[in-house]
C-alpha cells in the first residue's frame, strides 16, 4: 500500500515536472514578410528558427524576374530589392533551405496626388495568448516551438480583417507585444497574428510605453526594421509620403529624460524638421500617447498645452495615438487637428466616461466606444475618408479629413508656400 502510494507521487512530481519553466525560450520565428516599400525599392525579410540559407525572387505583372538573390545561412535574413518602378504590384517568394517556400505580393508608391492610397492603422494590439508563460516548460516547449498553439483570438481577428482590407501598408500605434516587449514573445504576439498582412504590407510601428520596458526598444526595432529617420539614426521616428498624404511616426516616449515631456523632447526637434519640409495636403502625426482622453489614462495636459499648438501651427490633419484600449474620436477645436484614440487592437479593453472632467473642454468628443477594433483610411478623388470597424465587421465611426482651407490655408501659405500651392493644385484651384 505504502509502495503504491509512493508511485503515485512520483508520477505527480514527474508530471509537475513537466510544467516548469526550465528551459531556453523557443527562438523568435517569423514568416517572410514585407518591411518596407518606396517608389522604386522594397525589403522583406524573415527570421528562421536554425541559420539557413534563403532565396528571394521578385516578379513584376508580366512574370518576369526583376531581381533574385540568395542568401546565406543566417537566421535573420533581409533582402533590399532596388530599380523597381513607381506605382506597380509586384508577386515575390522566399525560398528557405529546409521549409516550404512562401510568397507574396507589394505595390510600390506611386507618383503624384492622383492615385488612391488605402491603408490601416491600429495599436494596443500586443496580447499574448496564456500558454507564452509557460513556453520554457518540458510539456509546452515543443509546441510553442513548432507553432502548433493559437494565437489570442481578438488579435488574430483582427489581423486577418486587416488583411482582407489590403492596405498599402500599416500603421501601428504602439505597444505591440505585452508586457515588456520580449523578443522571445514576438512570433505569437505579432508575427503570426498579423502573418497575412505582412505577405502584402509592411506594418510601421511608433514605440508603445511597453515597447520601451525592454531594452529600451531595440527588440521592437530590430524585429521590424523600420526605415530611419534622417535626424535620429533609427526607426524610433519615421517620416512617409504616400501620395498626398504625409504619415510622421514620433515617439513620445520619456523614459529617458526623466518621465516629463517638454518642447526639447527629442522626437520634437524631429517633428518640426519633418513639419517644416513637407508638402503634402495632408499631415497625419501618429505618437503612442493621447492628447485627450475620456479613459483610463486621462488627458495629458503637457501634450496639450506644448504639442497641440505646434500641430496646429502646420495645419496637422490628424493625431492618431493609441494606449487607452478603446476607441475615441475628438473635435481638434479651432484649426484641428481631428484627435483619434485607436487602442482596441485585442488587449483588454478600457470603459469610457463621457461625463470625465477634462483639462481641455474645447476639445469636444464625437464618438467613445470600448471595443475591439482597426480603422481604414482611404485617399481618393482628393478626399481622405477614416473608418472605424469593430472585431464584429459593425462600423464605429465614420469621417472626413479636410484639407486647410480659408483663413488655415493662407496662414500656412506664410510658412509652407509648398505644401499650400500643392493643396490649391489638390483642389483645382
């Protein structure tokens, strides 16, 4: 009896045993994806789970081969593909030693304001499905490894929504892998989530608060490889023309500096340069950090009284920021810009308080909904529409960005004759 009790236990400790987290977590894994497309030049990439070598061939429209190259066994390979041409859909595949070939397709930006532009943003998208805490255990490893596990399910979702959109490409509002933007939680926070979208769209990111609380952001930067920017060196602030539209990516973040934000942040010096030298109709500034907020994290008087009115001094169409893990929209006040809270990416959601005393009363709210959701924004005919589209395909919120006009228009005539004669050419005037 004794004996057969001891057994028992045994096997109990062998199989507790098995749910430790005891071994190395199972190395970052992605599919091949596009990282970043321009006029005349792309780069798709992939991380694989052993060095292998790789082998990329890129097709225009009438299959012809306009680059191939193979590369050699490495486990993070990048492939910069030059001397394309503006405006034009082109089909690639990546062939990896060892594994079953992948493909598919980028457009290139195409000249001038007349085409449509089409793309998507979001944030607080970061959710890692529960098993991630227990990946280094004996009885998960091996699955995690293979990637037999499921993603969490209002991200995947969402990914796949964003996919059958078929964005250009994707903004994304920070906070892409929670909670300390772990290298190692990458592949199911992010990688495989958003596996469809990266085939067809690079995905820019700005830096999320947890983006940063691991080496200060250099996972997030590494794993997505954005384009750096002229002032800062690296991806942490990014600037993007697509069309008429100007897309400048800021990150806000004050770790650094001591948790205060003030003029002489060092994303500000970016910003003004990037205000002052475009010439796009529209501006969009995309941070991680709300302006105004009718949620959990409140207003940020600091943004609002030393950010606002720059963004206003340049005629800014819209701020777009993440963090609060819902969906709000609010009146810019006099000369705007339109404020838009886009954190329902699939991390848990935040109630909203439309009664919340707020440090800025003129910035009136128009729409408050805790939900999960993405936003598409499509450019066509000299019109700029934005959609809110919930988890369930039901739409949120509906707008339109105009362009300056009237007394905006001839202010910034004063300091940006470019961008004002482009917006009177956008008009027909």
């Amino acid at each position: 009896m004794k004996t057969r009790w001891w057994r028992r236990g045994l096997a109990l400790a062998g199989f507790g045993c098995l749910w430790l987290n005891v071994l190395d977590d199972p190395p970052l894994v992605t599919g091949a994806c596009v990282q970043d497309v321009t006029a005349d030049s792309a780069m798709l990439g992939i991380v694989t789970a052993e060095a292998s070598a790789a082998t990329v061939t890129v097709r225009d429209p009438a299959g012809q081969v306009v680059h191939s190259r193979r590369d050699e066994a490495v486990r993070r390979h990048s492939f910069a593909i030059a001397g394309l041409q503006p405006g034009v859909r082109y089909t690639w595949t990546m062939d990896v030693d060892g594994a079953a070939p992948e493909s598919g397709t980028f457009r290139t930006v195409a000249p001038g304001d007349g085409q449509p532009v089409r793309f998507a943003f979001l944030g607080d998208s970061g959710r890692v499905p529960w098993w991630v805490w227990l990946q280094r255990a004996p009885i998960l490893h091996w699955p995690a490894r293979w990637q037999w596990l499921p993603t969490a399910t209002a991200v995947t979702g969402i990914g796949a929504a964003i996919a059958a959109y078929e964005p250009e490409f994707v903004l994304h509002l920070g906070d892409l892998v929670y909670p300390k933007g772990l290298s190692a939680h990458y592949s199911a926070g992010f990688f495989r989530p958003f596996a469809a979208v990266l085939r067809t769209a690079p995905i820019y990111a700005v830096l999320g608060n947890h983006d940063v609380m691991d080496a200060d952001g250099l996972q997030a930067l590494a794993n997505l490889a954005p384009p750096p920017s002229r002032l800062t060196g690296d991806g942490r602030c990014f600037s993007l023309a697509r069309g008429p539209v100007r897309i400048l990516g800021v990150d806000f973040n004050t770790v650094r500096i001591g948790n205060q934000f003030d003029p002489e942040h060092p994303s500000m010096r970016f910003l003004r340069a990037e205000l002052a030298a475009c010439e796009e109709p529209w501006v969009v500034v995309a941070s991680h950090f709300p302006m105004r907020s009718a949620s959990r994290q409140w207003d940020r008087p600091d943004l609002i009284q030393e950010l606002l009115p720059e963004l206003r001094s340049w005629g800014v169409s819209l701020y777009l920021s993440g963090h609060d893990h819902c969906y709000q929209r609010f009146d810019g006040g006099e000369g705007g810009p339109a404020l838009v809270v886009s954190g329902g990416g699939g991390k848990d959601l935040y109630d909203v308080d439309p009664h919340r005393r707020s440090a800025a009363p003129s910035l009136r709210s128009v729409v408050l909904k805790s939900s999960y959701h993405w936003c598409g924004v499509e450019v066509v005919a000299g019109r700029l529409r934005v959609r809110a589209v919930g988890l369930d395909g039901q739409e949120i919120d509906r707008f339109e960005v105009e362009v300056p006009s009237g007394a905006r228009l001839e202010s910034l005539r004063q300091v940006a004759p470019g961008r004002a004669a482009r917006i009177d050419r956008l008009k027909g005037g």
